[in-house]
C-alpha cells in the first residue's frame, strides 16, 4: 500500500479496511449478487465495527454459500441453529433471520423491478450522487434518501434496514460519493459514469 496516497480517515484503522477503501468502497454496484451480499455485510455491522466485519467476510462467505440469495432464502429454523454454532461468523439470531426474511424479500423485489439493481439505482435516477465533503466530520449517518429508501424496503418486508444502515449501505455501494474530496478515489468515482 502507497503510504503517500491520500485516503479517508476511516480506512486507516486496519490493512483489511485500506484494502476495501481503495478497491471496493463507493464503488458503483450494479450486480444484484454483490448488491445483496452488501445488504448482508451492512445489516450484520449493526452495532459492530466494520473491521470486525471484513475479518469475518470470508467465513460468512462460505457459511453463506456465496451470499447466495436464492439459497439462504430457503434456510430453515435448522440452518439458523447450524449457523448459531459458527464461531467464525457473526452470531446473532435476529440478523441471522432478517438475512433470511430480506432474502425472499429481495427476490420479490426482482421480480418487481427486473433486478435488484433496477430499483436501487432508479432512486437516483442511475446517477451516483458525488457529495463533496472536505472533513469526515460533515459526513451525515442518514439522509432524506435513505429515510425514504429505508421505509420503502420496510413496506416491502425487509428487517434491519433502518436509515443509518441504509445511508452506509448506499455509501458502500457507491450511490453516494462520500469519499472524502482529498481522498485519491474521489476524483476517480466522480470520473466514472453510470
């Protein structure tokens, strides 16, 4: 890792999260896989630190099966169980059961739109929103769009998708430019287009 490059503040904490700062982080998503397996990694940080969560990413990948929507969308009561007993995971009954339930609701939700994808980035009108902040400290834990993306996913069923997860699930999947104007990536997300 180039030590010279400018970066946001966050990502210094660990090499895990350098890493996902400068390759994934803000990144526009636009494969429903990935869409989804984010909506998962988001939900499970509730409370924890992202660090946490990317030491974990591979084990929840596997216990996952890739994050495989259709699969985990028919885990049962036993599965749950199976996966309460994964120390390498991250163990908790209600996000474990709010990844199942927001499985069915995902499907539902391609099946409406076409793709996942579709009605996410139609919110947006398919254009990344570059926000511009120059301190870390501006940077806002909700939005006017994330309040309303997070009432809309709870009319349509699904479970820990509040606001504040929202608005970092919409960060992370690059709908919001949050990166820092300084930071290297910035310039370059703001270069790419929809």
């Amino acid at each position: 890792m180039n030590e010279h490059i400018k970066r946001c503040q966050w990502a210094l904490r660990s090499d895990e999260e350098i890493l996902y700062h400068d390759t994934q982080w803000g990144r526009p998503v636009f494969d429903d896989e990935l869409l989804f397996e984010m909506l998962v990694l988001e939900m499970m940080q509730a409370g924890l630190s992202w660090t946490t969560i990317l030491k974990k990413r591979e084990a929840m990948t596997i216990a996952f099966e890739g994050f495989d929507v259709q699969k985990i969308a028919k885990y049962n009561e036993a599965k749950i169980l199976e996966h309460l007993e994964n120390k390498e995971i991250i163990r908790n009954r209600r996000k474990l059961e709010a990844m199942v339930n927001n499985a069915k609701c995902f499907i539902n939700v391609q099946r409406e739109h076409g793709s996942f994808s579709e009605y996410l980035w139609s919110q947006v009108n398919h254009q990344v929103l570059h926000n511009g902040w120059t301190n870390e400290e501006d940077i806002p834990s909700s939005s006017p769009l994330s309040n309303e993306l997070s009432k809309d996913l709870k009319r349509k069923g699904f479970k820990f998708v509040g606001p504040v997860i929202m608005y970092a699930y919409l960060q992370a999947v690059g709908v919001i430019n949050d990166h820092l104007q300084s930071c290297f990536c910035y310039d370059e997300i703001a270069h790419l287009r929809s």
